[in-house]
C-alpha cells in the first residue's frame, strides 16, 4: 500500500513539473515576441497597455484581426531560424 502511495506522489509530482515547465516554456516564447517587435526596453505598463488596446481592436473585428495576422506573418518570415 505505501509503495503504491509513493508510486502516485511520484507521478503526481513529475505531471506538476510538466505542467510547470511547459508553461514556462509558453512564457518564454511570449517573452520572444516582445523582442521581435522592437519592444525589449519598453516599459511592463506600456506593453501591458498595448496588448489590451489590441485585444479591444481585434474582438469582433475580422479586419482588423486578419491585418494585424498578416503584419505577425510577414515578421515571421523574416526571421532567419
């Protein structure tokens, strides 16, 4: 029984640590588009600012949504990766 017990807090942890390094993984990828869009040493406030400016634009608007995609494409494939 405590052999099973430990057997399942193992797992439990490492499914943690997936989680966890998967998200962290996720935020560093965001991080990497701050950067690609020039707007590395901008202050935390003023991205935060322009990321819920763009989220209000794009909500309901497919134009604006599918302009502000092609800019994003047209970026990445510039990238030289």
């Amino acid at each position: 029984m405590r052999a099973a017990l430990a057997r399942l807090e193992r797992m439990a942890k490492a499914i943690t640590s997936d989680a966890r390094k998967k998200d962290t993984r996720e935020k560093i990828e965001l991080g990497g588009l701050i950067v690609k869009a020039g707007l590395r040493y901008e202050k935390r406030a003023l991205l935060l600012g322009l990321l819920i400016d763009a989220n209000n634009r794009v909500k309901g608007d497919e134009t604006e949504k599918s302009r502000l995609t092609a800019i994003g494409a047209e970026a990445f494939g510039d990238d030289s990766e």
